[in-house]
C-alpha cells in the first residue's frame, strides 16, 4: 500500500510548518518519555534508591534508540502504549530493566510528555505572532496617515487611515500575545505525583519519607526544565489547562480570521490586495480572477481550531474523580491538531502582511465617492458662518444628497452632490473653498497620532523586549 492509497492530514501535508509536526512527532514524543524516565532515576538515585551509573548511562545512550516495530507488537500484547514502551526501552537498555519507571505511573510520562510538547510548540508560535506583531507594526506606521474610507456595518463611514485600521488587527494579536505570556509565566509540570496524585507509590519507594519525595518532585521537576508543577492532581494534571492552551491559540485564530476577512473584504474593493505571484491562478475557469486564496485559507484554518475548543472545555468538565480515560483518544488529535492549525495560520497571515499591496488611487476614489456626502456638515458650517440661513441651507442639502443619492443608485451616475452645492449662490462657495472643505486629511480625526502613539508606547516594547524571536521567512507549500 503507497502514500497515495489512505488518507493523508492535510495540515501535515500542505499547511503546518516542518517545525512544528516535528513537536507532535513520535520522535520527539517518545524520547521525551524516556527523558523523563532517566530524570526520574538520576533522582532517585540522587536520593539514595539503589541505582548505578551505568544504569543511567545506558538509558542516556539509548534515548533516540527506539525501536517503533518492537513498541507495536508489545502494544497490540499489552493494549497499553506506556508498559509496550517501557519494554523497548528495557530492551534497548537492559541494565536499567528493574529500574525504568520506578514508583511511577503511566501520567508520569504521558501527562508530562504532553504538557512539554505543549509548550515547545507555544515557543514556535510565540515566534511567529511576534514577527506577524512586528510586520504589521511596519506596515501601520507606514500608512499610518494615508486617508480611507471607513466603514461600518460595511456601510460607508467617516474616514480613518489604512494605517488605523492595520492598528486594529495589530491590536488584537497584541491581546493574544499578553494570554501567551500569562501561559508561559504559569508554566508548570505534572511532576511526580503517583497513580491518584498521592505520591502514596513513592512514600513506600522511601520508607514513608516525606521530604524525600518532596524533593524527588522537585529534582524532577529541575532537570525537566520547569521551575514548579501543579500542587494538586488527581492521575492526571488538570485538564483545564488543556483548556487554557486551546483558549490561547483559539483567541490567536479569532484574531487572524479578522484580518483575513478585512482583507478579503478590501481586496472584493481592490483597496488591498495580498500577494500574488507571477504564475498564481487565481480560477480554473475564469483567468482574470485574483481570488484572496491566503486570507481565505486563513478564515478556514481558523475557524476549525476555534471548534476545537468544545473539545477540552468538554473533556475538563467530564474528568470523573481522580481521572478518566476518555480524554485521551480526544487530547491525542485535538491538542495536535490545533498547534498544527495555528502555527500554519501565523505563516500564513505573516505572510500576507510581508506583502500586503495598497492600491491609493483606488482608496481615493472610493473616499472621492462618498466624501461629498460626510463634508456637507462642513460646507454648511461654511456657509453659515458667511451670512447664509442654516435651516434653509440644511434643507437644500437633504434634498441636493437624496437627488444625488437617487442618480448615483438608479441611474449609475457619479456623485455630483458638491456641483450642485456650488452652483447655488445661496452657498457662496468658491472652487477654492471646496477643495479646502474636501482634503481627506481633514476628515481623518487623529488616526495617524493614534495609531504612532499605540504603536509607541504599546507594541514596539514589546517587539524591543523579544527582538531574539524577530526573523523568519514564511514560504506557502500550497
């Protein structure tokens, strides 16, 4: 049977990153478990348990040494993917065949093993969401007074700056980004806590000796790279935290999927346009076409991670007692799955960001369009204040912007509401006068100080504080 004979996962095939679906590899996940079975016996050696050098050493030779064949026969032997595990391993290293595993249960590598994976991968993704916070920051502070027509309920609206609005997407990742760091500050392990989160296997392991089991939890804990563990656990660490982790990386998606819709809905406007290379195809059927196919592989992805959140919230409030088994063939897909999902989403939108194309004439005339209408509060203020009678004046211009209102939607017409100002002598308007009433810049409040001010104080500390993740270069597979 070939590759191309059974179903393939498409995140691993056309989207995730090589990095990170090494995180969530056998590789990676069962050299940890054995990792943690030699940090467990340099431990308890180094509290007395009667375990040698050699034993140790042999376990450390042997740590990438694993022999998957053996693994699934012990599996379909044992129907228990630990104790078919701990078997190679014992094979691979046969001094250390007594020892490996010693007090512990299957949640000492399994939970333990995840919750490691977990955050190499939240290490991956904070690297990319601060480099998609940093080219953003760029591109907003580079248009950051370029004038745009706004809009609301996807009607027109009073003006902002394409600048202003890329300082919304950039501030929603920068949301996401304080939940990333509250994550990682609230780092800890399950450590060793035995099969009901008694420690009752390792107090019999050390003569009922507190202090030293207290201390091969922390020893444990230490060597793993952790600096505390969860206080209390049943078997397993709580499954909330699972929660937390999907939270996370959903709020990321949340985010993304706004500026991928943005950008789908400006680019059906042509104000912008995401890249789109020499040989791209836009539709099998239709060549003209340059469809927003990133930003909408963006809104897709995301919306799948987003569903994945029931997942864990459902698991942490169906944990019966001290555990249950039916998290695990749920956690073994979907915690995966999501990382997957997010790291492709953050390639992707860094991506689009990178290359983002601002068509300015289009912009202009979009705001040419609609501008007449916003500026008749000022032309009426205009021309009050050179002697004209406001309530007569309010209602020449309701009735100028309905006519030209109706011409424009019924008949295809241009907006011609400001000839039609000028032309009544009621107004007193000079040429003149309505070029200085009609400046875009006028109408755009202080949404370039806004977006500099917020870029200032808010995002670029944050970009100062980790310029050691800044660098990556985003190549689409599809």
């Amino acid at each position: 049977m070939n590759n191309h004979s059974v179903y393939s996962n498409p995140l691993a095939e056309r989207y995730a990153s090589t990095e990170m679906l090494h995180v969530f590899s056998d590789d990676n996940k069962f050299s940890t478990w054995r990792k943690l079975w030699v940090a467990l016996a340099e431990s308890e050696k180094e509290l007395g348990i009667n375990i040698t050098d050699e034993q140790i050493a042999q376990m450390k030779e042997n740590l990438y040494n694993i022999d998957y064949e053996k693994a699934a026969e012990y599996e379909k032997k044992f129907r228990h993917d630990v104790m078919a595990h701990i078997h190679t391993f014992a094979e691979a290293a046969p001094n250390a065949k007594g020892i490996i595993h010693a007090g512990a249960t299957s949640a000492f590598v399994g939970d333990n093993t995840d919750i490691i994976l977990m955050y190499q991968g939240i290490g991956i993704i904070k690297r990319k969401l601060v480099n998609t916070i940093s080219a953003l920051s760029d591109f907003a502070l580079k248009y950051k007074d370029m004038p745009a027509l706004g809009f609301t309920h996807f009607q027109p609206a009073q003006l902002t700056t394409v600048g202003k609005r890329a300082a919304l997407w950039l501030s929603d990742f920068m949301l996401d980004m304080e939940e990333l760091q509250f994550v990682e500050k609230s780092a800890r392990l399950r450590g060793v806590k035995g099969t009901t989160g008694t420690q009752a296997s390792f107090m019999e392991l050390f003569d009922n000796d507190e202090d030293k089991v207290k201390k091969l939890n922390k020893l444990v804990v230490k060597k793993m790279g952790f600096c505390d563990d969860f206080p209390i656990t049943g078997q397993t660490y709580p499954r909330k935290f699972d929660s937390r982790i999907l939270n996370l990386l959903s709020s990321i998606s949340q985010s993304a999927h706004k500026f991928a819709c943005d950008m789908r809905l400006l680019q059906g406007l042509k104000e912008l346009e995401e890249p789109f290379e020499k040989n791209q195809v836009g539709s099998s059927a239709m060549a003209y076409k340059r469809n927003p196919m990133r930003s909408e592989r963006v809104c897709s992805l995301a919306r799948y991670v987003q569903t994945l959140t029931m997942n864990t919230a459902m698991t942490a409030s169906t944990q019966w007692l001290e555990r249950t088994l039916d998290d695990s063939a749920n956690k073994r897909i979907t915690i995966p799955q999501a990382f997957l999902a997010v790291d492709a989403i953050l390639g992707i939108v860094f991506n689009i960001v990178s290359g983002i194309e601002v068509n300015e004439k289009v912009i202009q005339k979009n705001i040419q369009r609609e501008l007449p209408f916003m500026a008749t509060e000022n032309i009426l203020m205009h021309a009050v204040s050179k002697g004209g009678d406001r309530q007569k004046l309010h209602e020449k211009i309701r009735q100028y912007s309905m006519k030209a209102g109706y011409e424009i939607k019924k008949e295809g017409k241009e907006n011609n509401l400001l000839y039609m100002i000028a032309e009544d002598p009621e107004f007193m308007l000079t040429n003149e006068d309505i070029d200085k009433i009609l400046d875009p810049v006028k109408f755009t409040g202080r949404s370039g100080a806004i977006t500099q001010e917020y870029i200032t104080e808010k995002v670029l500390p944050l970009i100062k504080e980790n310029e050691s993740l800044l660098g990556i270069d985003y190549n689409l597979k599809v």
